[in-house]
C-alpha cells in the first residue's frame, strides 16, 4: 500500500464537472493498494496517516496531528503510485491490485478512516476520471509505503 499524503488548506474532487467531495483545513491521501495489500496493511495506514504529526503548533513545529487539529481527508484512490518507471518509458503497473480486490481494500480504508477521524471524510470515485484541486498547505507532502 502506498499513499502520498498533502497537508491543505483545502481540497476537492470532480466528476463529470460537478464536485462530489471537498475538504477544508487537513490531508489530501492518494492511495494506492497493491497485489499483497490486507486488513493489517489498512489499519496500519489509517492509523499512521491520522496520527501523523504533520501540523504545525504554536511555535511552528510540526507536533500535531490531523486528530489533534480535528481536520479532514480527502481520499482519492490513484493505482499509478504503484507504476514502476525504471524500465524503459512506460510505466509497468504489474503491482496494482486488480480493480475487484483495489477497491474492496479501498472502501475498506475509507471505513478505518471514518470510523476514527475527528473531522470530516470525503472521496473520490473509485476508477473515475477524477479532476482535483488543492491548496497546498507548506508545501508539505509525504509518502507512506507499507
């Protein structure tokens, strides 16, 4: 499992031209489930990502987590973090689960979340076209891989 996690100011997600998520004051999660991804790998995430002391206090050190600020997720599922660019041009997406077992994981994922998240939940669709827009908070962005 991999995410790639962005402290916004705000965020949201489009469909078909219309917004079908969006967030305030929080984190931004692009996640990506992988062929040997399971129920430890989401805890483990959820976890990690919620209590990622990623917020600045008020002497501007980061020591706060999104808990701690009672901030939102935005979680847009993203299979191409598990592109391997290595090899050649085009990338090899061999370690993406299958989009049956992906979006279980995923769904599963945003369950943890919700049920543990002190702010506010919104996703994207899984396997749309999706359009999203942030406002970067730092910029701070940080990779989880598990």
């Amino acid at each position: 499992m991999i995410a790639v996690v962005q402290r916004v100011y705000e965020a949201s997600v489009k469909v078909d031209g219309e917004i079908i998520g969006s967030i305030g004051n929080g984190l931004l999660v692009f996640l990506c489930v992988e062929n040997r991804d399971t129920d430890d790998k989401v805890t483990y995430m959820s976890e990690k990502i919620l209590n990622l002391r990623i917020f600045e206090d008020n002497n501007g050190k980061m020591s706060k987590s999104l808990q701690d600020i009672n901030g939102d997720m935005l979680i847009i599922s993203q299979f191409t973090l598990a592109g391997d660019c290595s090899k050649g041009r085009r990338p090899d997406f061999t370690e993406a689960a299958k989009p049956d077992a992906a979006k279980e994981t995923y769904n599963k994922f945003i369950e943890d979340v919700s049920s543990k998240i002190n702010g506010n939940t919104a996703i994207g669709i899984f396997g749309a076209d999706m359009k999203v827009s942030l406002i970067n908070d730092g910029p701070v962005t940080m990779i989880i891989k598990r």
